[in-house]
C-alpha cells in the first residue's frame, strides 16, 4: 500500500458497524446511481478510443520507433532514424532521381513548403546544380536540411573521389554531405565505362578514401547502395573505421527483399527503399492491387501513402519520387497501419515471384549480373 495512502471511512469496519443499514428501497436507488456512472464512464471512454483510433492514423506525431505487437496497433511512425554515427535521418525523402531540368527546381520548393527536410540526389542524375539553387532560394537553414548524393562508378579510384565530391558540392551550394554512398558495387576505369575488376572485386580502397573525407569533415556518413549481402559482407570483412550507414536498394511491393531486409536489421544496416512505388511502368500497378486499395479505403488515405507508409513502418527510410505538385505533398504524410493490415500487405508483397526492374547489367556490357555474388 502506497505511504500515506488513508482508506475511505466505509472501509473502516467499526465505523460501518456503527452505522444504521439503509432501507432495501434506498439501497436498489444507490445500486443503480453507481451502475448508472459506470455506464456513462464506460461510454466516454468507449467514444474517446474510437475518436483516438481516427486521429492516431491520421496524424504525423514522432515516435521512437514501429510497433508491431497486438492486432490492431495504431502507435504513430518515427519520422527520423538514427544512425550509426547518431544522426538522425529523416524517414521520409524526396528523390530526384529522373526530374527533368526544370522539374527538378520546383519539387524541391514544393517538398521543402510540405516538410520534407531530406533530399535524396546523385552526380549522375545530372541535376544537382537545379537543386541547389531551388535549396538555395527555399531559405531553409543548411542544418536542417538532409542532403544525400552519390559516387558515380567511374570515380571509385582514391584521387579521382574527392574531386568528384568537390563538384557535387559546388553544384548542391554546400560545404558538406549529411551522407555520400557508393552509387553501385561496380568500379569503372576513369573516364570509360570498362570494368576496374580491381576495384569492383576489394572496394575498401574507395572506402578508406570516403572515411578520409568523414574525418575532413566533407561528409557526415557514408553508405552503399545496390549491395546484396555477399558484397556488403565482403566490404564489412575490413577493418573498417566507419560502418556503412545506410544501403539504398529497389525495394516496393513487386521487390520486397525480406531476406535482405531482415539480414540488415540483424546487422545494424538502415535500408533505404527507391522506386517504392514500383519502376514507372509499375506504379500505376501497384496503386491498384487490391489489398492496398482495400487497406487505404479502410483507412481514408490514398494508395500511394499506403504504400509509403509500409515501407516506413518496415524500417526503412522510403525516397518517393515525383515532380508533381500534389503527389509531392501526398507522399509525405505516412500513416501508421493496424498490425493485421500492414501483415496484410506483407503477405500481398511476398505471394509473387521478385520483380527487379533497374539492372544496369547487360546495358554496362558485364558478363555477370550485378545482383548475384561476384565471380572471384
């Protein structure tokens, strides 16, 4: 019993000893005042969960982390995750990967005005220059914008990586990257598009250049993209100063990669998900496949965020792309799922074979795939 906690005086035995009993008609009146409280207690209570219920899904409040216990959770998704050099990501980023000169400006303004602080680029995409003038005129402080890019292949060489960050740097209107990633798992001789099968084979020369230029303070983090586990293995076998923070990797509903995705959360590897809605020709597919159809009538939100906000509530950090207005602001309001919708779409995604659409492969002229083990 807590200190200093009295129990009420009809608890005390003498005292209901000393007191007359109440006539039975007095007694049934008591009887049913309280049954009468009980009842209306227990209808508020019951309307304010339904009304929590409504709000919870519909509203952006940070939190630690995704909830999957219970049948119909309904905690809210993180907005941020936190990385190993313990900055904190934001989960939800605008890619530019595809926007047009001229597009790509405008987007950026329009993600910035809806919240997005996360902008996910590369030197290859050829439009870092536009987006850094459209950072630049927003008016948004430097701090809290995320600005990640990437190592073309042709660059993988030590003396030819910080030049090629310098230049991302002047074009992007920065003095620093919140996150620099190894493009592809797949060195270039410079200036060709002919295979360094050294560099491809041992990347960690390119790494211990990119942990240089994290000590120089150029860039916060570094990562890799469109590694599977036998290339990420075979980078972590180093001795590594700085861990990979991120890999970006093709990741939607026609290419969830579980095994992927479980083996980087068994390894402290954040995913992070492009083309989430499925290759361009795949997207319109994907907003119409019934349970996510089902899943965002249900929840009063549209397609697209159903799928968007799954990717958040499985973990990883989710780069949807696009240059119209409306789709941008969409895409960034995430929803937290109840538990059995989002297990739902977890079934939906794994009951067809993996549908990969972006394998530059045969287009490099490489007499392997890129995405199985490399041929040592």
């Amino acid at each position: 019993m807590p200190t200093g906690y009295k129990p009420l005086s009809t608890h005390d035995p003498e005292q209901l000893a000393a007191t007359p009993p109440l006539p039975k008609s007095e007694q049934r009146k008591t009887v049913l005042r309280h049954l009468a409280r009980i009842a209306l207690a227990m209808t508020i209570l019951f309307a304010g969960a339904r009304l929590f219920a409504r709000t919870s899904i519909k509203l952006r409040v940070p939190a630690a982390g995704p909830c999957h216990s219970g049948a119909r959770n309904l905690s809210s998704l993180p907005t941020h995750y936190t990385l190993p050099s313990g900055d904190k990501i934001p989960a939800v980023a605008l890619g530019v990967w595809q926007a047009a000169p001229g597009e790509v400006g405008s987007a950026v303004k329009t993600a910035l005005n809806a919240g997005y602080r996360h902008i996910d680029g590369a030197w290859i995409y050829r439009n870092e220059a536009e987006v850094g003038q459209a950072l630049k005129e927003s008016g948004v402080p430097r701090e809290e914008l995320w600005l990640t890019s990437k190592l073309w292949n042709t660059f993988h060489a030590p003396e030819d990586i910080e030049p090629a960050l310098d230049e991302t740097l002047s074009s992007l209107q920065t003095d620093y990257l919140d996150l620099y990633l190894i493009h592809w798992p797949i060195a270039f001789k410079k200036g060709t598009s002919t295979l360094d099968e050294a560099l491809t084979a041992n990347p960690y020369p390119t790494w211990q250049k990119l942990e240089e230029l994290v000590e120089k303070g150029k860039i916060r983090n570094i990562g890799i993209s469109n590694f599977n586990i036998q290339r990420i293995e075979n980078l972590t076998a180093n001795p590594l100063k700085v861990q990979p923070a991120v890999n970006q990797v093709e990741l939607n509903f026609w290419n969830p990669q579980p095994e992927l995705l479980a083996w980087s959360a068994a390894h402290g590897l954040r995913l992070e998900a492009y083309s989430p809605l499925g290759s361009s020709r795949q997207v319109k597919d994907t907003l119409a496949v019934p349970a996510v159809q089902a899943i965002a009538k249900q929840l009063g939100i549209t397609p697209a965020q159903a799928i968007i906000s799954w990717h958040v509530q499985r973990g990883t950090i989710v780069l949807p792309k696009s240059v119209t207005p409306s789709r941008v602001v969409e895409n960034f309001q995430v929803h937290a799922l109840p538990d059995d919708l989002f297990e739902q779409l977890e079934k939906a995604a794994a009951a067809h074979p993996p549908q990969r659409v972006v394998n530059p492969s045969k287009n490099w002229g490489l007499d392997f795939d890129v995405f199985d083990d490399y041929p040592q």
